[in-house]
C-alpha cells in the first residue's frame, strides 16, 4: 500500500471514531442553533468595534468607549460559552484534537525512524523537540 492510499484510509477510520462522530454532531448542533449563531455574530460585531477603537492612535482613542466595547465583547463571549451546544462543541473539539495530535505525533515518529507498532506520543505539553511535536495548538 502506498503513503497516499494509507491516508485515505486514515481518513475513513478517523470519521468511523466516536470522537469524529461527536465533534461532527455537534459542530452540526453549533450550525442549527440559531440563538447561538446571532450570539457569535453579537460577539463578533463587538470584536470588530474593539478592534476599530484599538488601531486608532492613543491620542484619537475613546478610554471610556473601549472599556465598554471589551465589557460587552466579553459578557457576550461568556453567553456563547455557556450555550449548552457550544458547550457540548468544544468538549468534542477537545477529544478530537487529542486525537489529531496522537495521530499526527505517531506520524512524526514514524518520520524520524520510530518504530510505527511502538512509538508513545508525549501526552499533553511540549517536550521541546520540534522533530517529535504533532504541531502546537
């Protein structure tokens, strides 16, 4: 079997795991909840206005003004981190890029010369080494 063809079957096995499955059903979830996605136009809206008054000179920008954009921008953060489907979103997130970086560890490994049946990816952290690391998240 050939590299290309290994992936594509990585792939296909990577969307039969569970943490696949959930990250996908709840991304769908993120998509149909409607309140949620006027919230994360809210959020994002009152990230733009933050970031308009912040790129103005120190002498043009409003103090006054910005602290009340950030404290907006952030109590709405905290509405779109508390819906129950957002919520549900980034623990599958989490699980799924758990298992993007063994993957992509393993990968790594097997890059450098490590045996593909027994090469352990470091758990969580970086170890400092840039030839071993699945990427920085």
């Amino acid at each position: 079997m050939d590299a290309i063809k290994a992936a594509r079957e990585l792939g296909k096995a990577i969307q039969a795991d569970e943490r696949y499955v959930r990250y996908n059903e709840a991304m769908k979830a993120n998509d149909a909840d409607m309140e949620l996605q006027e919230l994360i136009g809210e959020f994002n809206l009152a990230r733009q206005n933050v970031a308009l008054e912040m790129s103005k000179s120190k002498e043009e920008q409003n103090k006054e003004k910005l602290d009340t954009q950030n404290k907006e921008m952030q109590r709405l953060y905290t509405l779109v981190m508390q819906n129950e489907h957002m919520a549900d979103f980034t623990m599958a997130k989490a699980d799924m890029d758990k298992l993007l970086h063994e993957i992509n560890g393993i990968i790594a490994l097997c890059c450098d010369g490590e045996d593909p049946d027994t090469c352990e990816v470091q758990a969580g952290g970086c170890s400092g080494s840039c030839s071993t690391c699945g990427g920085c998240h």
